[in-house]
C-alpha cells in the first residue's frame, strides 16, 4: 500500500505541469500586425488628364453657388464644405479656426506639384476634391512603375514574335501598316520595319501576329497582284483570271479581302487556295 501511494504521489506533479503548459498555450495572446497607415506624408504631383496641357488652369478651391466644393462625410451624414486655406491645416471649413487666407490651385503646364508640408492642399486633392479622376488625377508612382514594366514585357515578347516570324508572315504583318508598298521592299528591309512597328505598337503587333485572316488576306492580294484571280472594279466580286468564272461575293460594307480570307477557310475556297498556291509557287 505504501509504496502504491508513493507511486500515486511522484506522477502528480508530472500531470499538473502538463495541465499548466495547456493552459499557458491555450491563453498565449496572439500577436496583432501593426496597422497600416491611411495616409502617407510624402511630395505628390497631380496632372491633367486631358492630352492637351494649358499654360494656367484653375480649379475652384471654395464652395460657391456658382462652383459646388463639397464633400459627404458617410460617418456623420453630411455635407461638408470644402475650402483650401493656406494657413489652415485641414481642407473642412467646419475644421477650420479664426481668419483664413485662401489659396489658389493652379496647373501650370497640366501639372501640379504639391510637396509634403502642404497637408490640407494635398488632402483636398487627393482625397475630397469632387474634380479628382474627372479633371485631373494624382500620380501613382507604383502603378507607374507596374504599367512601365507591363509595356517592356508586352514589347520584348512582340519583338521575339517579329524575330521568330517568317518573311511571309512579315510581309502580311507589314502590308497592314504599309499597304501595297511592301511589294517594292527587300527582305531585310521588311523585318526592319517590322521590328519598328513591334516596338512602337506591340499590342496591334501581338493582335496581327495571332490573326491567321492577316496572312489569308496577303495571299488574296498577291494572287490578285500575280494575276490569278481577278477583282471587279465595284469591288463586289472576285473571278478567276483565266475564265472569268466567279469564285466569290464580297458581302455589302465589307472589305473584300476580308471576305475573301474567310471564303479561304470553307470547302471550296480550301480548294482555291490550294490551286492558287501551286500557282504562285
């Protein structure tokens, strides 16, 4: 009986520090990430978002019965009036204290910059101003950056698409852009401006490289060139040169090689195409 009880005594300890490093794990308080800041103190530049860039532009910096300034607090349920005071440090007039002095805000050369110790201007600006996003528009130096980086992606992979590309694939490529003028040019002078023309507008590139009726219509218009089939001057019509015989009607309001490169893909223009292409080779 004695040494049960003995037993029975040296495993209590052991079981209560199990039960308090439970308890200790159970009530450890988990750890809360610092909150993020709403608003960053930093310089900000605002611009016009028009393509054409005035000397001088104002825009209304008091509410009037001329020019509404104001904003919906959704907390309070209210309207509040919005006006940039020079010497106040918030954009609200309910905010604001003793005299004021009104500022201007002026866009010189569509451009506005705005640096740090001007708080309520910025504020005003970025977050209350009803002519945000209408008139003008802060600029994001991130989503620059994104959007840079986004177009030098877009244009390596038209410009790799160009270099991968065959010369008749090119020469349908360019004769979107040039048109007839492509007839006249060297191989090397086609993959020069092409490579131009991936660089300087690779989405239109991407869109023609991945259009298989690009390189249809090419061979419509070589096959027309070489004297092969025939286009009626009303363009309504195409024929074959040899017997005039119709292959072709050009549906109303469209362009006729367009036409043409979709009546390529059906039963019998897959057997025109075939014997065009024996010719032209």
């Amino acid at each position: 009986m004695a040494a049960n009880a003995k037993k029975t005594t040296a495993k209590e300890p052991v079981a209560n520090k199990e039960i308090v490093q439970e308890q200790e794990v159970m009530t450890a308080p988990k750890k809360q990430e610092p909150a993020k800041p709403s608003w960053e103190v930093r310089d900000r530049v605002y611009y016009l978002k028009s393509n054409k860039k005035p000397l001088i532009t104002t825009i209304p910096c008091k509410h009037s019965r001329k020019r509404s300034l104001l904003f919906f607090d959704e907390k309070a349920g209210l309207q509040r009036e919005l006006r940039y005071a020079t010497n106040q440090n918030s954009p609200f007039v309910d905010e604001q204290k003793g005299e004021v002095t009104l500022g201007q805000i002026i866009f010189r050369d569509g451009v506005l910059s705005v640096p740090k110790q001007q708080q309520a201007l910025q504020k005003l600006l970025s977050l209350y101003h009803p002519l945000k996003n209408g008139l003008y528009t802060e600029l994001d130096t991130v989503q620059e950056a994104a959007d840079e980086l986004d177009y030098i992606e877009l244009e390596l992979e038209a410009l790799n698409c160009a270099k991968r590309s065959d010369i008749d694939q090119l020469e349908a490529i360019l004769r979107v852009e040039v048109g007839n003028k492509v007839n006249s040019m060297t191989s090397k002078e086609i993959k020069r401006d092409v490579m131009l023309f991936a660089k300087r507008n690779p989405l239109l590139f991407l869109d023609l490289a991945k259009d298989e009726n690009v390189q249809l219509r090419n061979f419509g218009i070589k096959a027309v060139e070489a004297g092969i089939i025939n286009l009626s001057q009303d363009q309504r019509t195409f024929n074959w040169a040899s017997n005039n015989r119709k292959l072709v009607t050009v549906p109303f309001d469209e362009n006729p090689y367009s036409a043409l490169a979709a009546w390529f893909k059906t039963d019998d223009g897959v057997e025109v195409y075939s014997n065009i292409e024996k010719r032209l080779n």
